[in-house]
C-alpha cells in the first residue's frame, strides 16, 4: 500500500512564528519572492464571482425595470425590486487530512508541516487582501471547523491550529475526504476557494467531490514526501500507517523498484484523472530534501499562472 513507509519521526513541534518566518522569508529562483507577483495571482484568483442580492425593496421611479422581483411583486400586489451588490471579498477554507500517513518523511519537512506553510502562505495574502478564512480538518471525522471570518486574529487563531495539529498526534488513522468535504457541501453557503489538502492515496469519493465542486472553487492539493516518487535504495521496513504486519522491502533491487514505481504512476494517474474529471483544480507539492519554500511556492505560481491564461482563453 502506498504511503505505508515506516517513516521517520517528525521534528519536534514548531511555533506558528518560525512558520510565518520561513513564509515571509520564502525565495524563488534563488531571490526574494516578488511579492507583487505572488499577491497578483492571489488578487485575481476568484476575484468578484459576480453579484449577489442585498435586499428587496419597494420600487421608486427611476429604478431599472429589469431589477423588479416579479415573485414578491405579484405577492405583495406592489412593484418590489432587488438590490444588488458586487461580490468583491474572498472566501478561502482550509481543509486539511490530519490522517498518520502525513505526520512525517525522509524528506525535511513532514507531509503535514508543508501543508502548515501553504496554508500560511494564504493566509497571510488573505489578511492583506481583508478576506474571509476558514478551517475543516479531520481523519475519520472532522474534529475542527472554524467558520470562515474575516481578521487578523482569526485568521492567526486558525494557523495557530493547522501548526499544532502538523507537530500532534494524527486525528485518525486513515482520512475520510467523504466526510471532510461533505462537510464543506453542508456549512458553507458562500461560494469558496477551498483548498483540499492531503496525499490523496485513499480512493476518491465521486459523489461528493462534485458536490463540493458544483457549489465551490475546488483545488486539490496533492501532498507528496520524496520517498513515494524515489525510494532509496536500500532495504527498508514498512508498515501501513493504520497497523498491520512489517514488511522488509529490498528497494536496491532493480526489478523490485521498477514494480513499485509503476504501480505509484498508475495511482497518481488515475487520481489526477478523477480530479479532472470531477474538474477540480491541483496543486503538487513535494517534501523538499532540504528546508526551502520554494517547494511550495514555485507551484503556486505556476498554478496562478495557469489559471491566467486560461482566464484569457476564455
């Protein structure tokens, strides 16, 4: 099974401070991240969905025709007609698998403290930018649910919590994105950029990603340690997160090696299919080697980037 790498254990718990530190701090093709890129793409990702009503009120002369509200007008027996303002502000969740298999990896970070840092990469371009943040996490069940406000202090609360739970133990063994994003469908009535962020390893739940998707900007964020795309190859002891027997697994053997990443292709292959095919939006972030930000923030871009241009195609 993948994702069953007895792996090693995460470092010691960190303070939301040096997760900030390393988000402002982060680099990009060797330089300070261009600030004005970053918070460009953000700015324009799903700026003003369109327009939503205020209220109802009684008709007065001058007002558009086109804006009467023909249900309450032949109700109430009088013109009535609907106020309208520009959607202008962000909605951005966070929901995040707390499930073992992302507690740690090889690599310089665990699954769970790289989602820590994407999350604190938005949340802080949401604080500059005023928009709403919000938080689902859970493994077998939600286990928190902050409803997306607007504020620095909460919007810190909720980084306070994502950095916590990337150093604590796992909410449970295995993630149920069944529950988490049904979950989503049924607390948030605004229309939302949600982030999904996990490994991704357990199957798809069909029926509820395209609820989620119908009514939300779904975007799949696909959290990946080094060990899964490149096993050293070395003989290695592994074990499914949920329990089960230890298994020794010779990976400087060739066909061994061959085997298994054909196998963790096929997976990754039809996962990206169901997204798309479900038309949710992915973002790939792989565990560094070595502590860098650019492993988050370089895919970033290159998702705003991909969004701009099809923006322009359209």
């Amino acid at each position: 099974m993948f994702g069953s790498w007895r792996r090693q254990p995460a470092v010691a718990a960190e303070r939301l401070g040096s997760v900030l530190a390393d988000v402002r701090h982060a680099r990009v093709d060797g330089s300070r991240l261009i600030t004005d890129v970053l918070t460009g793409g953000y700015r324009s990702l799903s700026r003003g969905h369109g327009i939503e009503i205020a209220e109802v009120r009684e008709y007065v002369e001058g007002d558009d025709p086109r804006h009467v509200d023909w249900n309450v007008t032949a109700r109430i027996g009088r013109p009535f007609v609907k106020r309208y303002v520009e959607e202008r502000e962000r909605t951005l969740v966070f929901v995040l698998d707390q499930g073992s298999a992302l507690a740690s990896s090889f690599g310089a970070w665990s699954l769970r403290q790289v989602a820590a840092r994407f999350c604190a990469l938005f949340g802080l371009l949401a604080i500059g930018n005023h928009d709403r943040v919000g938080l689902v996490a859970g493994a077998g069940s939600v286990a928190r649910f902050a409803p997306p406000r607007r504020g620095v202090a909460h919007v810190y609360t909720i980084l306070r919590d994502v950095v916590a739970a990337a150093g604590g133990p796992p909410a449970g063994p295995r993630p149920d994105l069944a529950a988490l994003l049904a979950h989503v469908a049924a607390r948030l009535r605004r229309r939302s950029v949600v982030f999904v962020l996990s490994d991704f390893l357990a199957p798809l739940p069909p029926r509820e990603l395209l609820v989620a998707g119908r009514h939300h900007d779904l975007v799949a964020v696909r959290l990946t340690a080094q060990e899964l795309l490149a096993p050293p190859p070395v003989l290695l002891r592994l074990q499914d997160p949920a329990g089960g027997p230890v298994r020794l697994v010779d990976f400087a053997a060739a066909r061994v090696r061959e085997r298994y990443l054909e196998r963790v292709q096929t997976q990754r292959a039809a996962t990206a299919a169901a997204l798309r095919h479900a038309m949710v939006d992915r973002i790939d972030l792989v565990v560094p080697a070595l502590a860098d930000m650019a492993a988050i923030t370089r895919p970033v871009l290159g998702w705003f980037r991909r969004r701009e241009l099809r923006e322009q195609r359209r």
